[in-house]
C-alpha cells in the first residue's frame, strides 16, 4: 500500500511540474552560439537571466554553426514559416534583405527605453530609412594575432607596418622553417579576412566603400594590385590551408604553429587565455600609404538581434532582445568575444589583454568599413565571397577578379 501511496505522490508531483512548465509561454532564440564558439557563454548567461527574471516564459536557444546559420536563416526567411521570436543576424544587407521582405519587427517603439545606453553610431547598421530593426551585441574587427616570440626568433621585436616589410620578415620566416601564416582556406569568409584588409589598405577605406555600392568600379588599378599582393601572400599560407577550417586553424596558431592569424577579433579571449607565448594584436600593414593608414580597418558594429514580424508576442520579445543584447555586450566584453556596443557601466578590470590592444587601435581608427559579405546583398556576396575562392584557388587571376566583379556587382 504504502508503495502505491508513494507511486500515486510520485505522479502527482510529475503532474504539477509538468503543468507548471506547460504554463510557461515558450520563445525562441536562434543563434550561431554553438558549443566553441567565442560567445556562447555570454549567450547562456543572458538567457539564463532572461528566464529567470520572466518566471511566466520559458527562452530556449537553437544554435547553429556560422556558413549553416546563414543557408538556415535565409531559407526560414524566404518562407516566411517555422520562424523563430528572436534571431541572430549580421547588420547592413544581410539584415536589409529581411526588413524588405517584411520579416522583421520594427524596434523604435521599445528602443527609447535603453537609448540611453546606445549611440546612434551603434545602431546606424541595423537602422533602415530611418526605423530601427536591430539591436546591437558586441563590435568586431579584422584583426591580425602575432607569435611575438616566433617573431624574436628571427630578429623582430616588432610587427612590420608595411607591405614590403612585411614581406621581407615572410621570408626570414621560411628561412627559419617557420610558417607565416594560418589561413583556413575551406571557408570563404575566412579568405576574405585576408583580401579585404589588403584592399582596405590599398584603395582606402572610402574607396572600398565605394566599390561595395557601386559607386566606383571593381575594375581599377588598386583592386588589382590588392590581389596580386594576396597570390603573392599564399606562398607565406599553410600549404594544407584549402583543407582546413577556421577552429583548425586557430587552434594551430594557439599551438604556436604560425606566426600570425588573421580573423575577427571575437578570438581575443582564446588567444589570451590559451596561447603559451606572447601573443599580440595588431592591423595589417599598408600597402599604399596615399590612399591608406595602418589604422584603416574592416568591421564595425555588426552582431545583431532582431524579432520577427510573425512572433506572437512581438513587443514582449522587442524588450527581451533588448535586455540579451545588453548582456551579451558586457559578457562578450568581458570575455574577449568583441568589444562592447552599450555603454560600459561595469568592472572592467577582468577584460582580456588582446581585447585592451584592440580597443586601442579601434580608437586611433580614421576608416572603417563592414565585412563585404555583410555589407552587400545575400546575392552579391556569394558572388563576392565566390570570386574570392577562386583567386584562392587559382582559378583566375587578378585582373579577372576585378573586372568578373565588375561584370557581376553592377
């Protein structure tokens, strides 16, 4: 009897948290926070906090891996169905297409509420003819990572801030039996972290601007010369890089197999904590100084979340978005996944020492232009991010890369 009674006590408790879990209104958040990636915790952390202040809700995250992510969102928002309440985007024209088809919640009714927190510098990415569909997590840029003690060896003490320079130390390098660079040649946005600091530090800022909208022609001298420097940098890349992806690559460079890589700086936070030499952050060097500056630079306010139009409770999820992205800048701040995008009210004495160098830079900054392949349509970046691959691969040359650009993004 007293087994049954127990049983019967057992059933009832199951019940009662069952029911109080089916109270709950669900959400969902889809993010490309997968386990490895540089902020998952701060997104754990700010859904922790959200379903803890909203006892009525119940947040769960759907990750995805990043070149999944954008075939996943896409798709999802070309169907208009199976959408999630809060997704994670990337600003301009990748979060563009979706506001023109009428996909995304518009925000300005909600942001006066944490505009003190946030500059219009900060949402001017996610801001279309005027409204505001974004909300803004952490700031990242192309930044190159330096094995300072790998430089030592062959008499640096210092990264080169020119071209030729550069070039010069490539070569003492192979001397040395050392690899200059980790590329992770299997996925094309990791290309581009090389050519486009190379056209950035070429053609300007202004000028690669220009290139993107259309305003100036891809089939020009510098984009040109940018090219021919990038064929000539793969002889300094890991011979293996067509192989290898983007946390191979990181982790060799961790291991000390490089001496530089060059990627976003969310990797701040791995590099100085699992790096076993002294590791420094740094910009690409310049190419021509009459149209560039060392401190020119690829990235800006980028990582985004946004609501969809068909969430169920749009308003609610608008303040709820607000209230992660606010985490998710301090955590990702604090953890070397990105510099912060809301005003830093908060201890920052624990931030990593990459992410202190980088700030520094960003600071002396007199140019900045976002990711190509965020800064153009979903259609004209593959296009982009394909002729890119092909350079790589030694499918065309130069000249052919600037005018099939030419050609293709008019």
């Amino acid at each position: 009897m007293k087994k049954v009674v127990a049983l019967v006590l057992s059933l009832v408790l199951l019940m009662s948290v069952t029911a109080a879990f089916a109270d709950k209104t669900p959400l969902t958040l889809w993010s490309i926070a997968v386990e490895g990636d540089a902020n998952r915790a701060a997104y754990l952390a700010a859904v922790d906090a959200f379903n803890e202040a909203n006892p009525d809700y119940e947040m769960t995250m759907e990750p995805t891996e990043n070149e999944a992510y954008k075939t996943k969102i896409k798709a999802a928002m070309s169907a208009g169905t199976d959408l999630p309440d809060i997704f994670f985007t990337w600003s301009m024209s990748f979060l563009g297409d979706f506001v023109d088809a009428g996909r995304v919640y518009c925000l300005d009714d909600v942001l006066p509420a944490y505009k003190d927190k946030l500059t219009d510098t900060v949402l001017a990415n996610s801001t279309y003819d005027g409204k505001h569909y974004g909300v803004p997590l952490t700031m990242n840029v192309v930044t190159m990572f330096a094995n300072m003690d790998m430089l030592k060896e062959v008499g640096y003490d210092a990264v080169p801030e020119t071209y030729d320079e550069l070039i010069v130390l490539c070569d003492k390098l192979l001397e040395a039996g050392k690899i200059p660079f980790g590329v992770a040649g299997k996925e094309n946005w990791c290309l581009s972290e090389y050519t486009e600091p190379l056209l950035v530090k070429t053609i300007g800022s202004e000028g690669l601007k220009k290139c993107y909208t259309g305003e100036e022609s891809w089939d020009q001298p510098g984009v040109i010369t940018a090219m021919e420097k990038f064929i000539e940098l793969k002889k300094y890349i890991d011979p293996n890089a067509a192989a290898l992806g983007n946390e191979e690559v990181k982790q060799n460079f961790i291991d000390g197999k490089y001496a530089f890589y060059q990627n976003g700086s969310w990797n701040c936070g791995d590099i100085s904590d699992k790096a076993q030499f002294t590791a420094q952050a740094c910009m690409f060097p310049v190419v021509d100084a009459e149209k560039s500056s060392l401190y020119q630079m690829i990235g800006g306010p980028n990582d985004t979340l946004a609501v969809t139009a068909t969430s169920a409770n749009p308003e609610l999820c608008a303040k709820a978005a607000f209230d992660l992205g606010c985490i998710i800048s301090r955590e990702g701040n604090l953890n070397g996944a990105g510099l912060p995008t809301w005003a830093v009210d908060y201890d920052t004495s624990s931030v990593k020492y990459l992410s202190n160098q980088v700030a520094e830079m960003v600071a002396k900054s007199d140019g900045m232009v976002l990711f190509g392949d965020n800064f153009l349509s979903a259609d004209a970046a593959n296009t982009y991010l394909d002729y890119i691959a092909q350079i790589f691969a030694g499918d065309i040359d130069a000249e052919a890369f600037a005018k099939g650009l030419a050609a293709d993004l008019k």
